[in-house]
C-alpha cells in the first residue's frame, strides 16, 4: 500500500443509545442519503463500542442497534451501495484506537466539549472508555482512510481531534499514512435545537420527550410536538436577520428548511410575516409528510431482524477488506514485528 494515496471515501457513525431523532435525521442520515450516489465510496457505522460508554441495559442495545440499522434504510440509504454494518465486528477499529491511545494526549482529551457535558460534575465516576472515545472515534475514520467525514456541528471538534492525531503520528513516524479527513457540516439543519429550549441541543438524553421528534413518533405524534413547540409571541420576520436573539423562532426555521431542502432564507422568503398560528401547522404537515413514512417503514424493516443482522454482517466483511490492510500496515510502521 503506498503511503499517501488518498481516495476520497466517506465514513460517518452513529451511536446506538437511544431513539433516534430529527437532530440525527437532518444532521446526519438525510444527508448521507442524499450524498448516496455522487460515486463517493461510502461506510456507515453503528458505533455499539462508543454506545457503553456510558450504561447501557445489553437487551436495549440489541435492539437499537438494529433500529439504527432500520433507520439507515428507511432514510434512503442502499446497502448494496454503502457498506452499513456495527463497529463492534470489526476489530481493526479497536486495535487501531490503542495506538491512537498512545499518540494522544492527556491535555487534548481533557478539552473535550462532549467528555465534560457527559461527564457532568463528577467526572472522576465516568468510564475510562468515555475519556478516551474521541481517539476510538479517530480510529473509526482514520482505519479506513476516510477522507470526508458528514457530522452535525457538536462533532467538530472531534473530528479537530482525529486531524490532530493523524498529523502527530505521520510527524511522529515520518509518514504521509494517515490522511487529514474533513468535517463536512452542511446545511440548514446541522444543529437542530430542543423544541422546548431553543438554547439547548436536540438530544435523546432530553429527559422531556416533547424536546425532540423521534424517528419512530406517528404522525399524530409529530404533528402535537410540532405545535406545541415553545415560541416567542411575535411573527416570524420578513429577513433572517430578525430572527437574531429569537431561538425558537429560528430552530423552527432550520428544521423547516432541512426538511424542505431549502436554505433559510428561502424558507423566509416564503413564511416571512406568518404568524406561528400559520407557520407552526405548515411545518407540521411537512413534518409529517417527511418523517411518518420513515417511522412506518423502519417498523416494517424490524420486523425481520434476521434480515437486519444480515445486513450488518455483510457490511462488516466489506469494512474488514479495507480496515485490514490499513492496520497491517500500521503496525508495521510502528515496529510491531509479524508475518
Ligand atoms: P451521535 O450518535 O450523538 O449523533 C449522530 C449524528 O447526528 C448528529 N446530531 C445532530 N445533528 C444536528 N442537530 C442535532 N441536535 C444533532 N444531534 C446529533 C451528530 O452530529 C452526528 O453526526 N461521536 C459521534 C458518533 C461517532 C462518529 C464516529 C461520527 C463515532 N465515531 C466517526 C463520525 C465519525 C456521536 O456521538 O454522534
């Protein structure tokens, strides 16, 4: 394998702890589908070893490991087309993170933005796992090469990191092996709010379930949560300029446009002057026409699990092709000695 030879291929995960939300949709799997046919080698990973991080009960992982899956194919995603399958049956990406784990350091972990919110005020009690998941999450990326890597914005940072890593061990080692992979945040809806608190992110750790739209909510669902989503009692401006200082105003905005494909000022060149009385049942019928056929058809697709974990097998001998001779060549950089 030559040293420096950098295809473009895209790698992106997501954790399977939880619901899946709209955050995840229009920040993340929207995207991915849309992204599907440009021809860009493509691997999309349920990342089960970030997942234990933090508790979680082995029957619920299971199952949101396949819902995950689920909500891949029902966002428009081909397995034939990317290679979707759990990090935990590739083992190259945990054989990779300890030598990550010895390139990082101490200080640049300790800044994480995601260590401190989730480890909260007592970080002495969290895993050692939830300290050291950013180099795992640089060794997800890094172990295939990826060169573009699709996240909502709160994954900047990481990915910051992942560069970080890739340049210390190609300096460290005299090498060009690791490529410097790009964070590719686009999009109206790359940091999609609560729809409770417009300061606060969309997240499945909200204990307030009407902060987010989950993928699996029906439609009566979305469409209740939609309308009653906090709002200030003004119009909505004419210019997205006067949404400034109105959060709510303008996550209801985003999350419009993300769902329409439009770009923010497009949505307010439409709905500019509305009411909320008129703007809030629009968004929740786009919302419903949008969201209510993925929810329906990630059911049907969990109804053959064996069919799921099928699937994720085959994506996981895909991914084992290419992570394989990355690592083998890895350690040969670093002096393991081998066959
Ligand atoms: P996770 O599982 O928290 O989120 C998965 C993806 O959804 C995006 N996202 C959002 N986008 C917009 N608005 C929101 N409110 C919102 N909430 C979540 C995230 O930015 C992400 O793109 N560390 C990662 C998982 C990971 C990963 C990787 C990602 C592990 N290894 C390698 C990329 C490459 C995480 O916890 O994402």
């Amino acid at each position: 394998m030559s040293d420096a030879a950098f295809t473009p291929r895209v790698f992106s995960g997501i954790q399977p702890s939880g619901d899946l939300h709209l955050g995840n949709y229009l920040g993340a799997l929207k995207r991915f589908a849309e992204a599907q046919d440009k021809g860009v080698q493509s691997l999309y990973c349920m990342v089960d070893l970030h997942a234990i991080t933090v508790w979680q009960e082995p029957e619920k992982l299971r199952h949101a490991t396949r819902e995950l899956t689920a909500g891949f194919i029902a966002s428009g995603l081909d397995p034939e087309k990317s290679i979707l399958f759990n990090q935990s049956q590739v083992p190259e990406h945990t054989q990779l993170a300890w030598i990550f784990n010895c390139v990082a350091r101490m200080g640049w972990m300790k800044r994480m933005t995601q260590f401190k919110d989730k480890a909260g005020k007592n970080a002495e009690n969290a895993s050692l796992g939830l300290f050291g998941y950013p180099a795992l999450m640089a060794a997800d990326i890094l172990i295939y090469h990826a060169t573009h890597v699709p996240v909502g914005e709160d994954q900047k940072q990481h990915i910051e990191l992942t560069r970080d890593i890739a340049a210390k061990f190609n300096h460290d080692y005299g090498v060009e092996f690791f490529p410097m992979a790009e964070p590719v945040i686009e999009g109206a809806a790359t940091r999609v709010m609560s729809l409770r608190d417009g300061s606060k992110k969309m997240s499945k750790s909200d204990p307030s379930d009407m902060s987010r739209i989950n993928m699996t909510d029906d439609a009566d669902t979305i469409s209740k949560k939609i309308r009653k989503a906090k709002t200030d009692p003004e119009p909505l401006p004419m210019g997205l300029d006067g949404l400034e200082g109105r959060p709510e105003a303008r996550n209801l905005v985003n999350i419009y446009a993300g769902l329409a494909g439009m770009s923010a000022e497009e949505v307010m060149r439409e709905m500019g002057g509305k009411p909320f009385s008129e703007f809030k049942p629009i968004l929740a019928d786009l919302a419903v026409a949008r969201m209510a056929p993925i929810s329906e058809e990630m059911g049907r697709l969990m109804q053959d699990v064996g069919e799921i974990d099928a699937i994720l097998a085959r994506g996981s001998e895909r991914a084992r092709d290419i992570a394989a001779p990355i690592l083998a060549r890895t350690y040969e950089i670093v002096g393991m000695v081998g066959r």
